[in-house]
C-alpha cells in the first residue's frame, strides 16, 4: 500500500503544482460497509495547492480525478478531497 500511495503523490505532483500533500488510506474504516470492495481503497486527499485554490472547487477537482482517472477505474473506490 505504501508505494501506491507514493506512486499517487509522485502522479499527482507532476501534473499539479502543490505546496504539500497527505494521502491518508481510511478502507478499514469502511470494511463492513455493503458497498465495501475488497481490492479498492478508500482515500482521503488532503492537498495544498495554489493552482487547485485558484479554481472553482468543481474545476480542482476534475483535474484531480483526470489526474488519477485510471487507479479511480481500478484501484480506488472513493476518494475524499480536502484543499487548502
């Protein structure tokens, strides 16, 4: 798990200009959930980015998810975003 993250920061640092960025993996906390699957994680994206904040909060998040559209189609099934 943890070069995947790593692999996510280093995809998501040289496509968007970013001060600071923590990749926080919370699947455990959605184990029993129905929608749960066991092979996709569950992310939250805490980012710090003058470029994202220069965009509308829609627009910041698209380029994120372009960013990372192929782990969204197979390796992540939710991904919470936090910009600053």
């Amino acid at each position: 798990m943890k070069t995947f993250i790593e692999n996510l920061e280093k995809k998501l640092k040289e496509n968007i200009n970013i001060l600071k960025i923590e990749i926080i993996d919370n699947s455990e906390k959605h184990k029993n959930h129905k929608s749960f699957v066991k092979n996709k994680v569950h992310l939250m994206l805490k980012i710090k980015s003058d470029e994202l904040k220069s965009l509308s909060q829609i627009e910041a998040h698209r380029k994120i998810m372009k960013v990372l559209s192929t782990e969204m189609k197979s390796q992540i099934h939710a991904l919470q975003i936090k910009i600053e």
